[in-house]
C-alpha cells in the first residue's frame, strides 16, 4: 500500500478511550502488514523519569506502532501537572501553540508510513491559550476526524454536539469509533443506531467493554479509512 493516510483521533470527552481505539487501529494496520506511526503532540499529567517526562498514552501509542519514532517525536509537549493542558502550561511557564504543535507533527509524519494517527487530547473544544484550541492542530494539517464515541448515557449528545463543531471548523468526519466503557448502558444498540444516522459517517466498529488493544482490534474495519485520496505532499505549511 502507498502512504500518507493521515488522521486526527478526537473524543467526545475526556477518558472515551482515544488512546485505547488509537491503539486498537495501530494493531488492526499491523495485522493488514502496514506500516503505521502515530503522534501525541501534546499530553499533561506526565510522569518524572530518568529520562524525563512520560506520558502512558504516547507510550502506548509507541507500542503499537510499527515505525520506531523517539519519544521527543511522538510527544514533543509534555505537561507534568494532571490538569488541562492550557492551565498545565501556565504552572510551568511554557506557553503553546498551534502552529508550532502542527509544526512538530508535520516534521514528523515526513517519515514514511502507509498510515498515520494523531491523538488529540480530552475533547475537540480543549484550550491550549486565550485564542487557541488544540482542534486548531487538526484545522492546520487539515487532516480528517476519526471521532471516538464513549458509549454510555449522554453520550448522543456529546457526539452531535462534537461532530456540529467538526464540520464548523471545516474539516470532515472520515468515521467514528463506538467504544463501550459503559457495558451495563441501556439501550445499546438502539444509541449506535441512531449516531450511525446522525454522524452521517461510517463507523469503523463497535468495541465492547475489553481491555486489551489486541483483543479489541478484530472488531475494526479499516476499509473505509482507505477509501479516500493519499496525501501526497505535506499540507502545512511550516511557520
């Protein structure tokens, strides 16, 4: 397969397991032989190690992943206080921005690989200052969504309310992931249907309550991700 797919993994809250289907994405792309890298651009609630910083989702997104990337490359920001990242910030005196986020991740998705995944963080509407949100990242590399739906009660709401924001900000919802992290939800089924009329977008699959990215992996279709044109060249330009 040629390269240069590319996409945004977005949640509709915080702890909707974005990292958990990204991982799960990354296992289903190496079942198929391909070669995969995935970014982290910005994390917070990072812990002090020897070699400094780290945060447990760019780890495991550098589990799952084929390309051997640095963990500089994969989470160049990395916020040590558990708070959002525009508050985490401010406590270290470190200001972000999303042409220099958007910079990193171009730099980075250079490197040769059939497809590429970049993690937000929390939801699409998370400050990184007075003026920007992390969706801004997504806006500069103009990279489709692939929204993450925790299944559980309201979460119709935070999918339409994620998606009318998507589509405000220009850029296009390839699919949608429907992640169970409330088995005992009422009315499953009936929930899925009815995003899968409202997001007007394909769904990649229903993950049920499991905990490993391999187990949940098989229940992914990756079709309709590859069903649109390669990007051939960068689409940011950098600052």
């Amino acid at each position: 397969m040629s390269q240069n797919y590319r996409y945004f993994v977005a949640g509709t809250d915080t702890d909707v397991g974005k990292t958990f289907v990204s991982c799960a994405l990354l296992q289903a792309a190496r079942t198929r032989g391909l070669q995969t890298g995935a970014l982290k651009p910005l994390s917070a609630g990072c812990q002090p190690t020897p070699q400094g910083l780290r945060n447990s989702d760019a780890l495991a997104l550098m589990q799952f992943m084929t390309l051997n990337l640095s963990y500089h490359t994969v989470n160049p920001v990395a916020l040590a206080p558990p708070i959002a990242p525009h508050i985490a910030a401010m406590h270290v005196d470190k200001e972000l921005s999303a042409a220099r986020l958007a910079h990193f991740c171009n730099t980075a998705m250079r490197q040769p690989a059939d497809m590429w995944l970049v993690e937000g963080a929390g939801g699409w509407r998370v400050p990184l200052n007075g003026k920007e949100m992390l969706s801004d990242v997504a806006k500069y590399l103009k990279l489709d969504v692939i929204l993450v739906v925790g299944m559980r009660l309201g979460c119709l709401s935070h999918a339409l309310l994620s998606a009318e924001a998507i589509r405000r900000d220009g850029l296009n919802i390839r699919a949608w992931v429907a992640n169970v992290i409330d088995p005992s939800m009422s009315a499953l089924e009936e929930n899925i249907a009815s995003l899968n009329y409202l997001l007007q977008a394909p769904c990649l699959g229903t993950i049920p309550n499991v905990q490993d990215p391999i187990e949940a992996a098989p229940y992914l279709s990756l079709d309709p991700l590859f069903e649109v044109p390669l990007l051939d060249e960068p689409l940011f330009e950098n600052p």
